[in-house]
C-alpha cells in the first residue's frame, strides 16, 4: 500500500470534504469522497427500480456502481455529480451504508484507489466514516473532523442554497441528527476516530486554518 495516505474521517458537514479536496490538490495528491460511493449507490438502487430495504438489491446497485467506475477513466468521472447531492439521496445512502454486503463491494473500490491513485499522483487523500478504521488502517496521517450539529447544519444548508436546493435550517439539522444516529450506531463500520486519529473540531475554524494545520501535519509524517 502506498505510505503516502490521508484518511480524514467524520460526521456531515464538518468540513471533512472540503479539507479533503483542497489538501489533495495543494499536496498533487489524488483525492475520493467516499460518502459520493454510498450516495450514487443510492441513486443506483433507485434509477434500477430496486429496494433500498433489501439488502441484497442494495448491494447489486452497489455492484452496479462498481461496473460504472472500473469503466471510467477516474472514479470521479462518475462521482461527480449534482444529482447526489440532495439530503434524500444522502438519507437514503446512510441507510444502505449500514448493509455490510454493500461495504464490501464499495470498500474494495477504496481500498483499490488508496493503493493505486493512478495519473501520475504522489498519495491519496480518502475522507468519509471509516477510512482510517477500515479502509486504510496504515495510513500515516489520520485526521477526524468534528464540529457542532448546530454549526454543520448551518454549513449545510448554506451549500444546499448555494446549489440552489431549497431547504429549512431546521429540516436539516433534523436530518443530520438522524443520520449522525444511524452512522455512528450500526454495527458495520461505524462512523468513530481510529485509535490513532488526530481529532480537529472546526467549529471556530475556517478553512484555510484547517488547511494550514493539516499540512504541516502531512509535513511531519508523509514523505512529501
Ligand atoms: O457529505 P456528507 O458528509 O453529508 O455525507 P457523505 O460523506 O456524502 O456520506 C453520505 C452517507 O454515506 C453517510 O451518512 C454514511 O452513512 C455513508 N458513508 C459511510 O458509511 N462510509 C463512508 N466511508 C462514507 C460515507
């Protein structure tokens, strides 16, 4: 496995993804949003008229998915999408995240990518709930993101309006709490810091601050 790795774990909206995407790009590090595998997993199962209540019809949509990216020049050429986005799809994916049969299809995805980033990249940056306890256990740099419900929904909703999806502050906030619940609470994988996580709550920070505390953590422990 590559040494060059950064597992940045935590709940929604913490600024997990945004910290993910610019410290990939500043390091030339390949970067995946992993919670985008569990939600165009979600669209899958929905777009092929199957049951996301099923577990066995979940994993075929995430076999399904899997078809699309090994297919796809990059894994982001099927990610990257507007229509995954939405807090339903996110719901809906929090759901199937809990099947392990559905992990076990999306993890070797992750697990292939952390390995072999490909396109000439020097390291991997994965964020999502079980990177640094799952996905990749060795990675040299684990980081958790936290920050208070009431500051992630706020966070969210802005980024639900920016894309202009119509939402309430307090729909939102309800729907982080319930998928807070759900992740941190099934059985398979559950959304917690490795052992050996360093843990940032990014409540008072912006992120260029994050940004700045994570590099020179990557300076410290990568060989860059
Ligand atoms: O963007 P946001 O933080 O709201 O969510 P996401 O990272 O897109 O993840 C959507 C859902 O996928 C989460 O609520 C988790 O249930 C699931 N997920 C997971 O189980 N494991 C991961 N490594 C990433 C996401």
């Amino acid at each position: 496995m590559s040494k060059n790795i950064i597992a940045i774990d935590g709940p929604a909206a913490s600024g997990k993804g945004t910290l993910a995407r610019s410290l990939a790009e500043l390091l030339g590090f390949a970067h995946m949003d992993t919670g985008a595998l569990y939600r165009a997993t979600a669209l899958e199962v929905h777009d092929a008229g199957l049951s996301a209540q099923d577990e066995n019809d979940a994993r075929d949509g995430a076999q399904i998915l899997a078809k699309k990216i090994a297919h796809a020049t990059r894994p982001s050429d099927v990610l990257d999408n507007p229509a995954l986005r939405t807090d339903q799809i996110g719901q809906q994916a929090s759901k199937i995240a809990a099947y392990p049969r559905v992990r076990e299809v999306l993890n070797k995805i992750q697990t292939d990518f952390a390995e072999n980033p490909g396109g000439g990249f020097k390291g991997a940056v994965l964020d999502g709930r079980d990177i640094g306890t799952v996905i990749t256990p060795n990675a040299p740099l684990k980081l958790y993101i936290t920050a208070s419900r009431e500051v992630r929904a706020k966070r969210r909703l802005k980024e639900l309006q920016s894309r202009g999806i119509s939402a309430t502050y307090e729909a939102v906030l309800k729907d982080m709490r319930e998928r807070d619940t759900r992740d941190a609470e099934r059985k398979t994988a559950p959304m917690k810091p490795a052992d050996d996580a360093i843990v940032i709550d990014s409540s008072d920070l912006d992120a260029s601050q994050m940004l700045e505390k994570a590099v020179s953590l990557a300076k410290e422990r990568l060989t860059l």
